[in-house]
C-alpha cells in the first residue's frame, strides 16, 4: 500500500514516494506537468485550480456552510492558515501528525476545505490520522488497518462526505469500512492510484452493490497536457476490460497545496507564491506544488460537499451520479475506459443538483 502522492525534485523529474503498509492497494507514482504560465502571485497561494474546475466563481464565505467533511490520512497540521476553523484532530491507532509524512493529510485537506485552495472551504473539517507510529512503522505511515478504523471512526462521527487519500488494498476490513459509510448514507471518495495502469486495490471494486453507488474513485488531470496525467491510474479495471462506473478525473499535476513549514514531503520546485511568514498565532503558511492523484480527489470530495449542502434530500447515491452526469467530457464520446466521465464541472454539478427533482 502506498500514499498517493508524488513530489517533484529540485531537477524536475517526479519521483514516487511510498510507505510499506499491508499490501495491495492502488499507490505508487504520480502526476505529470510543469509549472503552469501563469503571473507573479502577490499571494503564498495558487488557486487556479479551481477555475479547472468551474469552481473559481463560488461565494466562498458560505460554500459548504452547514455540512461536515471527514479526511482519513496520515499527518495534519491542523495549526494551518487554510484551516482557520481549527478541525478537530482524530489521533486513530497511536498515529502521530508530526512523524514522517507529516504534511500530506495537510495538503489533502487543503484542496477540499482549505480557506484559499478548497473547494469547500466552509465546511466543518473533521480529520482522522490513520498512521500509527511504532518500531515497525517509525515514519506514522498510513496502514490499510488503520485507515479501515478511520474510516469506521469517521461514521460514528456523523460526516456527509469521507474522503481518503491512502492507497487502499481490498480485503474484509477495508470493504466493511466502505460498506458502512454507504449504509450510513456518506458519500466517500476514493483516489484512482499513479501507477499509471487500470485500477486495483479496493479503488477497483466500487462497483460493488454493497456499496450502493455511494462511492466515487478520481484519476489526476494534468492542465498543461489538456489529459490526465501521465501516471494517473486509468477508469479501466486492472487487467480486465471493466470500466468503474464511478470514475472522474480533476486536477492533480503540479497543484498547490498547503503544507506544514517544514515541506515534509520530498523536495519542491518551488512556492506557490509569495513568501509567508507564520502567522501571530503560531499558524504556519507554507504552500508548494505538488502532484498526485491524493490532491484530485479531494477536490471531488468538496463538489459533494457543496450538493449536499444545496440538496440535503438527495442521497449519497444520487449526489454521486450528478457529479458523473455533469462532468466535462474528455476523451471519445460518452463515459469511456480511460477518462471514465471527464473533468469534475462544479458548477454544472450544483446546476444539475439544483433541478433534481
């Protein structure tokens, strides 16, 4: 099992960074592109994502007001300038937020809830760090056990929406964890992996009635290339022609996510903007660019935020197939094996939310 997550070196090359964890999964490397052309930012952020996304014209003083999102991953600063609501930190098997990755779950939440980069950014945050840190596993690595109690914690909590960004493999734990989230009517987002193939792990297998059409899986787009990234896993099934009829894709090559002040993950190309000094309140405001399909899916995850809070009659299930239904075609016509729907469209999700019937 691996984080999905890649970091771009210093010379430009990606490299994958992954954890021994229990086997299996859908991990490995990651998202493609270069620096996007874009004017001097006067600030330490880069949104342009969201306008990838049809997201850029949200009011954001209220976009996802009311509604509760839950991130499984391993190592939160919640002490982030993206996070001024101060999320509540759920320490799940001895995990520890300040040993070895311990930025990644930072990021992943910045791009569904953060203030300046989420898509969500007034949702309730509720964060579940997964890793658990002992002599077997020093750096707090994520664990498919751990995540599966995560998860699990996270139902018990009440969200409308769980996203994780850990490589799951598919076995009794995982699938029951996933399974009760359905049953609980939560909306869960799963990440496709960068290993540039087909689908595997427990990404493959959403599919499944059990899971009752509650449950998307997001490959990583790479604007620069107008395609997914290069080693974006695919909406294809490993090695079967089954297509996961939940794929969609969002941005994910060279993005900018929060991270602590440190850089925890590997090297950076650069800020993402202009320098931050922390703030007064010991809060710090480091952001890099990165890519991987970990940042993609929690953009998707914060789309399903924004119907829920627009529709709360609508179930888990429906609020998935508006989000398919309303993506921006990529690839040959109609939902295919590659591109699965397209490219995340949020705007057209609530317009489709919105006359649901």
């Amino acid at each position: 099992m691996s984080i999905n997550n890649t970091f771009i070196s210093a010379a430009g090359a990606l490299a994958v960074i992954a954890l021994a964890g229990c086997g299996g999964g859908g991990g490995g490397g990651g998202g493609g592109g270069g620096a996007p052309a874009a004017p001097a930012l006067t600030t330490p952020w880069d949104a342009s994502h969201l306008a990838a996304i049809n997201a850029a014209q949200l009011d954001r003083s209220t976009a996802g007001q009311g509604v509760t999102v839950a991130v499984v991953d391993t190592g939160f600063q919640p002490q982030h300038d993206e996070f001024p609501g101060s999320p509540t930190l759920t320490v799940v098997n001895g995990g520890n937020h300040q040993a070895g990755f311990r930025d990644h779950g930072t990021g992943v939440a910045s791009m569904l809830a953060g203030a300046n980069l989420g898509v969500a950014p007034q949702a309730m945050l509720q964060l579940y760090n997964s890793g658990t840190a002992d002599q077997n596993n020093p750096d707090g690595a994520g664990t498919s056990s751990g995540a599966a109690d995560a998860i699990l914690a996270a139902v018990s909590d009440g969200p409308t929406v769980i996203q994780t960004s850990i490589g799951l493999p598919a076995n009794a734990r995982t699938r029951d964890a996933l399974e009760a989230a359905s049953n609980a009517d939560i909306v869960t987002v799963l990440t496709a992996g960068n290993d540039g193939t087909g689908l595997d792990g427990l990404a493959a297998e959403i599919g499944d009635p059990r899971y009752s059409g509650a449950v998307l899986v997001v490959g990583s787009f790479d604007r620069d290339a107008d395609d997914l990234a290069a080693n974006s896993n695919i909406a294809t099934i490993e090695g079967t022609s089954d297509v996961s009829p939940a794929y969609i894709a969002a941005p994910g090559a060279f993005v900018c996510i929060a991270t602590d002040d440190t850089g925890a993950i590997g090297e950076a190309v650069s800020t993402c903007g202009a320098p931050a000094a922390p703030g007064d309140d010991g809060a710090v405001s480091a952001y890099r660019y990165r890519g991987g399909t970990s940042y993609s899916a929690p953009q998707v995850a914060g789309a399903a935020a924004l119907i829920r809070q627009s529709r709360p009659d609508l179930s888990a299930s429906e609020v998935v197939q508006i989000i398919i239904d309303s993506a921006g075609d990529l690839g040959a016509a109609g939902y295919d094996g590659i591109y699965g729907a397209g490219l995340l469209n949020v705007a057209a999700a609530l317009d489709a939310a919105a006359a649901a019937p």
